[in-house]
C-alpha cells in the first residue's frame, strides 16, 4: 500500500494492517470495550494532552502538530460533554473512538500523538486518574457521614443503651460511644484510602506496550504535568499490575462492610422487639399486602450491595492472579468492577450521610432493654473485688445474686440490701448507686471508654481530625 491509500482507507480497524480478513460481529461485540470505557474519556484526553505536550517540548513532534492536537482534543472533549461524540464499536474502546476522531479532525498530527506510546501504558494512566479522582471524592463523602455521626452522637452522650456482646446484654454503654466506634472505622478506612492513594498516583505512561519506546521522551515531565507523584519504574510492572485497582477496592470492600455492620444493626434497632430507633421515611417502604409494615429497605440494600462490592474485589483478584507479564487483553475485565465499586460506594455514603441525619432515638426502649438483662453484674463483681474479695470468687457471688433475682424476676439493682447480702456480708448502702445504668457508665472512665466524659472528649478529638 502506499501513502496515498493508507490515507483512504478510514473504515479500517488502527491494528488490522497484518489481517486478511475482518471480525465476525460477535468478536467484534465480545473484544469491544467502548461501551463501558467510554467513561474514561476526560482522563484519556488529559493523558494524551500531557504526552503531545511533552513529545513537542521533546522534539519527537512539532510544534504545530502539539498545537493541532490540543485544538482537535478541546474539540472531542466538547462533543463528548455536550453528547455529539458518535461512539463506535468497530473502533473498540475509548482509546481508538478518540483518537481517530482527532485524526479526522487535524490530520497526520493526529496519527502522530500515539508516538512513543501504547495504548497498555495508556489504559494503564487512564484508571490511575480515573481512581484518583474517585479516591478524592470517596473521602469527601466519608468525611460528609464522618460528620452526621458526630452530630448524633453529640446527641446522646448520656442516652443510655444496652452494650452487647453474642448480641446478649452485656454492660450499659452510651448510645454517643457506641456511633463514635463507627466514627473509628471510617477515620481508618480514610486513612488506608489516603494510603492507597499514594500508590495509584504514580504514572505509567512511557513504559509504551512493554519495554520502554525508543524516543527521547521525559517520562518525569509528564507526570509532572499530570500531577503524579512519581514514575512506575518498570515498564513491565507498569502495563502489567493492577494491585492499585485491586488495593482501591479492598479499602472499598472493608468500607462497605462496615456500612453493612451499621445497617444490619439498624435494621435489628427498628424491629418493635428492640425498638431503639426510627429511620425518617424516606429511607423506608411499606408492603403491597401487609398495612401495618415499615420496611427498611435502604439498610436491607447496604447490607446487599456490600457482596456485591466484595464480589467485585474477588473478581479482580481473579482476574490477575494468573496473568504472565506483561500485558494481556484480560486487564480490559477491570474496569466494569471497578466502575460500579465506586458508584455503589458513593451512593451508598451520600445515602448514608442523609439517613443518620433523620435517625429518631426511642431513649425509653433503650433504657429498659439495658435494665432487663442484667447489665450492671459485673459493677457489682467490681465493686466486691474493691472490698477485697478474690475477682472469681466475686463473679461466683454475683452469678449466685442474679440467678436469685431472676427467680423474682426483677434487676439487681431492685434487691433489698438484705436480700443482697445474702450473697456477700462485703455489700453496703453505697452498691445502690454503682448498680445504676448511669454509674455504670460513669465509672469506666479511661481512654476508650464509655463514660460520658470520655465520650465527649471523643467527639472533640473527632472534630479535631475532621476539619
Ligand atoms: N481496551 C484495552 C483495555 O482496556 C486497552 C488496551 C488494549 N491493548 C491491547 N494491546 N489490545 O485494556
């Protein structure tokens, strides 16, 4: 062939030069990517922008071409904004759509931009920036719920709710310390999504399809202009790995799970049985047959979403672990995963942020659900142990005292002091205020724990770290 019909043949696939003849439909339909990777197109553009604009400061294209190429780049992304771009699937993915467009538009600088570059480095720059931005919004949002846990906890730093443990009544604790764990579990998730952040913002591009190009390209410029923090230092490891990918959705997975926790505590908190709290209705449906019912639902689909999530994080993982390097066409399986991982986390965090702004607590519920089950046992085992009594004998004393008032059928706290010395002549007047819900909590009064003190000089510590 030469120039001239190199130039006329536009329907052509960019790689099928070496083919005889074209792909079935069902190949073409079944290697295409265009469907989903189209929503890399913002990040493909700023990627190719950076490495024209390098490639001209370089020399390896002319000015002219650089100034071409960014007129037909501004161009595509316009169309693209304002839905004017016509995708293709013979073309496809995003990659090609775009830049044979750019070749429709400016001509042979347009042929010229893949110089020195792959589209393996090129997809491999695109997620990166793709999950950065994700990243940055992700935290946002947490930050955003981070906040909606505050405020309701600061709410009821004295609301008293039954602590469980085998989801049996254990000790009192109070409702604001019991949010603030939640608090704990995402300031952690920030903190491995921050980390995580780190490692995905270093920059492919240059590793070309495998080994590196021959031009005299400057890799480290165009992450400067990309804001990367630095350059993937092997340019097999670079088109190849996708722990980064995998590692994002990790971080996601446990977020979610910790979501999942919360909601399937709420869910259990709205049944009558416990009654602790009421979700606003907008966060909740009825039953087309049942009159009296209020689901829900949003909890409930936390709680489902959150396997999809870790089904996503299991497909990655999947997806790599049997890759020879460098590249292979696998790879192109990361994107819908980690597509919807984000999405369905963003939206399950703004849902969230929302919902705990309307949560309505039932301080009653929670105060006898705490009284009915024998919370304050080990106050009183404490309280023997202070007056000098072995703490196992002490443990023994009160299963004694608690197997007797539950054949009356009252609280520890409801014993005469008579009846309580029965058990230990060590028991006095001043047991009635250790056995109360309130002096129970009062008296945990350490870092960490629940006594409102330190509950509210959690929250400021929280507050601290948020802004
Ligand atoms: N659509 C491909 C992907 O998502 C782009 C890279 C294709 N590279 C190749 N050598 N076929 O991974």
């Amino acid at each position: 062939m030469n120039d001239s019909a190199l130039k006329q043949d536009n329907n052509k696939k960019t790689w099928s030069g070496r083919f005889n003849e074209p792909v079935s439909a069902l190949v073409e339909r079944y290697t295409a990517s265009i469907s989903f990777d189209q929503r890399l197109a913002e990040y493909d553009i700023q990627g190719s922008l950076a490495h024209a604009q390098m490639l001209a400061e370089q020399h390896i294209i002319s000015h002219q071409d650089l100034l071409d190429i960014q007129r037909g780049l501004q161009q595509i992304q316009e169309e693209i904004r304002n839905h004017q771009f016509t995708w293709s699937q013979q073309l496809e993915d995003v990659h090609l759509n775009i830049e044979k467009r750019l070749t429709a538009l400016v001509g042979d600088a347009g042929k010229r931009l893949h110089t020195g570059r792959s589209r393996n480095d090129q997809v491999a720059t695109d997620i990166r920036l793709f999950l950065r931005a994700a990243i940055d919004e992700i935290i946002t949002l947490i930050k955003a719920m981070q906040q909606a846990l505050l405020n309701l906890a600061e709410q009821h730093i004295h609301t008293v709710m039954p602590g469980f443990t085998h989801l049996q009544v254990a000790q009192p604790v109070s409702f604001g310390h019991h949010l603030m764990a939640y608090f704990e579990m995402l300031k952690r998730d920030v903190e491995r999504l921050a980390d995580c952040r780190k490692r995905v913002n270093q920059l492919p591009l240059g590793a070309a399809a495998l080994a590196g190009t021959s031009y005299p390209i400057k890799r480290e410029r165009v992450a400067q202009l990309l804001n990367f923090e630095g350059v993937c230092q092997n340019s097999l490891d670079a088109v190849s790995d996708r722990d980064f990918a995998i590692e994002f959705s990790a971080c996601a997975a446990l977020i979610m799970t910790h979501l999942s926790r919360m909601s399937e505590e709420f869910i259990l908190w709205m049944n009558p049985a416990f009654g602790f709290i009421q979700l606003a209705d907008r966060f909740c449906t009825g039953s087309s047959i049942m009159p009296q019912k209020k689901n829900p639902d949003v909890p409930e689909l936390v709680r489902g979403k959150t396997g999809r999530v870790n089904g996503h994080l299991v497909a990655l993982l999947t997806l790599m672990k049997a890759q020879p390097l460098a590249y292979n066409k696998d790879n192109q399986e990361d994107k819908e995963p980690l597509f919807d991982t984000v999405d369905t986390l963003a939206d399950t965090l703004w849902i969230y942020a929302d919902m705990l702004g309307g949560v309505r607590v039932n301080h009653d519920q929670m105060r006898q659900a705490a009284l009915r089950g024998y919370a304050t046992a080990t106050d009183l085992a404490d309280y023997l142990v202070k007056k000098g009594i072995p703490f196992r004998d002490a443990h023994e004393i009160v299963a004694q005292a608690v197997q007797y008032a539950e054949q009356k059928g009252c609280d520890l706290s409801a014993l005469e002091l008579s009846e309580l010395q029965t058990f230990s002549a060590r028991i006095e007047t001043d047991i009635f205020a250790v056995l109360t819900l309130e002096g129970s909590m009062q008296s945990r009064n350490h870092t960490g724990g629940t006594a409102p003190e330190q509950v509210q000089a959690a929250i400021e510590q929280a507050r601290k770290w948020l802004v």
